[in-house]
C-alpha cells in the first residue's frame, strides 16, 4: 500500500511564508521596469530547472550500482529539462525570428522523451514500487499542485482572478512569481525522494 507522510515540514512552512511574501511584494512594490522584471524572474527559473537537472544528473552517479534506480533518475532528468524548454517557450525567448513550426517541432520532442520513456519496463517498474512502497510527502505534493493552479488563475483569469492580481499590468509577474513556490516544491519532492533512498540503501549496506 501506499505510505503518505502527513508531516507539515518546515520547509513547507517556508514555502508557504515566501509565497505570501511573492504576492504582497508583487502586487504593491516590485517595480516592473516595462517587463525586465518579469524577465529576470522567467530567467531564474529557468536557472533553478537547470540546477535540479545537474543536481539530479549528479545524484545518479551516486547509485550508478543499481540499473532500476538510475534509469529512474535519469527519467526524472528529461522531466526537468522539459520545464526548462516550456520556461524559455522552447527558445523561442532567445531566437524570436525562427518560425514557430521549429519550436513545435522542439516542444514535441521534449514533451515525448519524458512521457513515452514513461512505459519502459524498468521505468514502470520503478514508478510502481515507489508508489506502493516509499513515503510520499503529502504536503510538498500538495504545495505544488496548489501554486501551480494559482499561476494559472493569474495566467488564464479564471474564478478569484481579480483577488490574486490587483492590478492588470501585474498579470505576468504575478503568474511568475506563483510558480517560483511550486517549482521549490517540486524541487522538496525530489530532496526528500532522494534522501529516504539513501537512508534505505545505506541501511542495506
């Protein structure tokens, strides 16, 4: 069965302090500078995507000794770098003149690689004894699920739009600095993953 880890961390605690934070400071005092700040906040992101994908890449030199795990880990890679090519619209942030059918092209490609290595055997396999046999942190699960529907309130207006963003040339840097607090839970998922495996691997040893 699976275990679910109810445990209110203080790192969820941190996250929630620091979206409130996002949000006040968003709405009434960062400036905008005719959208620089909207930018260097995408470009950050972008920054933290491709830490977790060096970070995780580093990590799975650690288990190289156990195929199941590092495929795993690997797979999680694609994940990451998947974000990335989404935060930077797939690169078309940089080369804006390429016509947009080569970014599409891109875009499925980064998509599928994640999603279709998804039925490998030993990637299903993995999937399925982690969901029946490690801890999930409910909590950090939630969070990202939760500020990721909030950025997507700020981006699409949908219901409790106008409570969110207080101001319509703020749209963009709201729906920006709401996903900061969802992409460091996704980034707590994968910390908090990481560190029962070792615990379990250093305790078979």
């Amino acid at each position: 069965m699976c275990k679910f880890d109810f445990h209110f961390y203080k790192s969820s605690v941190f996250i929630i302090i620091l979206a409130v934070l996002l949000y006040i400071t968003g709405n009434f005092f960062i400036p905008l500078y005719n959208g620089l700040t909207v930018s260097l906040v995408e470009h950050s992101q972008s920054l933290f995507l491709l830490f977790m994908c060096g970070y995780t890449y580093h990590y799975t030199k650690r288990i190289n000794g156990n195929s199941d795990l590092h495929k795993f880990w690997i797979w999680t890679i694609f994940w990451w770098f998947m974000l990335f090519g989404r935060g930077i619209s797939w690169g078309r942030d940089f080369f804006p003149d390429v016509p947009r059918f080569y970014y599409k092209i891109i875009a499925s490609f980064l998509i599928a690689i994640p999603i279709l290595s998804m039925f490998l055997p030993t990637i299903r396999r993995e999937i399925v004894r982690r969901f029946k046999f490690e801890p999930i942190p409910v909590w950090h699960v939630i969070l990202a699920f939760l500020f990721l529907g909030i950025a997507d309130i700020a981006e699409h207006h949908r219901i409790g739009h106008q409570f969110l963003v207080l101001s319509r040339e703020r749209k963009d840097l709201i729906e920006e600095l709401m996903e900061i607090p969802c992409l460091l839970s996704l980034g707590l998922v994968t910390f908090y993953m990481q560190k029962n495996e070792q615990k379990r691997l250093n305790s078979s040893c």
